[in-house]
C-alpha cells in the first residue's frame, strides 16, 4: 500500500482495482475538509515516462459532450472533455440565450438563439473555459480540456473512476472551478497486475457550487 499525504482541507481517497487485461480502474472519493461530498471535481491522469501510450481515441474519453440551457442554467455545471472533443449548446429553454467564452483555450460566440445550433463547438486547445450568456449574467458553466485520455469527473456523492488505466507511470491532478489555488500534481505509479492499492491525501481548497438566484425573463423580452 502507498499513502501519501498534502496539507490543504480537500482529501482524495483513491483504489486501484483489476480492469481490462494490464490495465486497472481507479476508484476516487473527493471530500471537503469537513468531510462532505465535492461534486464536480476533476480527475486527471497524465501519462508520464514508463506508461503506455496514451490513444488518439478511447471509447471512456468524450469525443463528444452537451452542455445544455434549461431552466436558465447551463447543465451540467462542469464539464471534462479531451482536446478535440466537440460540444453541443442546446437551448431547451423557452427563452433565447448568447453564449460565449473569452477564455484563451477556446474563444466563441454563438449569437441570440432557441433550440440546437447549426455546428458544435470543437475545443482543440488544453486549459480551462468558462462559458456565459450574454442575457443572462447568472448563468454560467466550466469545460476543463484536458489532453490525457484518463480522466473524470466527481459525481454529487463526490466518487468518481476511472477505467482502463495501462501500468506505469501518471501525473495526477485535481480541480475544480472553486478551488482558491492551484494543488500541487502528485505522481503515482500504476502497477501491471492491477493489485496495487493507493489511499491518498491532496490537497484543494475549493467549495461546491453556491446556485445564485436569478429572475424570470419573459420570452418575448428576447
């Protein structure tokens, strides 16, 4: 067994169990330092020296994700794709909406519309994107690009896996869009046999989404 320990309220309690033949599924549990749920955290494994090539494509990345506009919200809240993937903006409101990123990874526009644009958006660059509406200053969503193929992303239970991991290896990474300081990357090591079992303390001082409150906007106001 490994243990390995950092000093910030954010812990990560991470297993390693036998998957696909020299591969295994990590099994994460994120939590705050009072010990309750971190939903939407992100998870990351970066091959390093010794892993096995990383695929251009793997069945577990998200060639393609939604991010959709209802009840005037962006859902989900966060969203983990690798660079490439291409992501739909659905409005199923019953108002319009503009949404837009500024964010260097990925700048777009996609001006005043109702139900499924023509074109999904690529996001072809790493890094993080925060996506807005230009009506609607309350709405907002998160896509972290990432460009290793093991990732994911904490449920509301704060759990998360990540299959089909080949030995060797891996930078891991955490974040999340409250975080208040960028975690150190810790490195681990996956074995072939997929037997290793790793309990891990990291640190993220990050909080869950607070909703803010918002007004109804009349459908012919747009």
């Amino acid at each position: 067994m490994m243990f390995l320990r950092a000093s910030l309220p954010l812990s990560l309690a991470l297993s390693l169990s036998t998957a696909a033949a020299g591969a295994v599924t990590f099994e994460g549990l994120v939590q705050t330092a009072s010990g309750k749920a971190l939903p939407d955290a992100a998870v990351v494994l970066e091959p390093l020296a010794g892993a096995a090539p990383a695929p251009k494509t793997r069945a577990h990345a998200a060639a393609h994700a939604v991010i959709e506009q209802r009840g005037q919200e962006f859902a989900p809240w966060v969203t983990v794709v690798q660079t490439g993937a291409a992501v739909d903006f659905p409005n199923n409101d019953t108002v319009r909406h503009h949404v837009y990123s500024f964010s260097q990874p990925k700048r777009f526009e996609i001006k005043l519309y109702a139900g499924k644009p023509g074109q999904p958006i690529a996001f072809d660059k790493p890094g993080e994107v925060v996506i807005g509406c230009n009506i609607h200053d309350w709405m907002e969503a998160y896509v972290l690009v990432v460009e290793s193929p093991y990732f994911g992303k904490t449920g509301a239970d704060g759990q998360v896996r990540v299959t089909n991991v080949p030995a060797g290896r891996y930078r891991l990474q955490l974040w999340h869009p409250r975080q208040k300081a960028r975690m150190p990357a810790t490195e681990i090591e996956v074995g072939a046999d997929g037997a290793a079992t790793a309990r891990m303390k990291l640190v993220l001082d990050a909080r869950p989404r607070e909703p803010k409150p918002h007004t109804t906007v009349d459908q012919e106001s747009y």
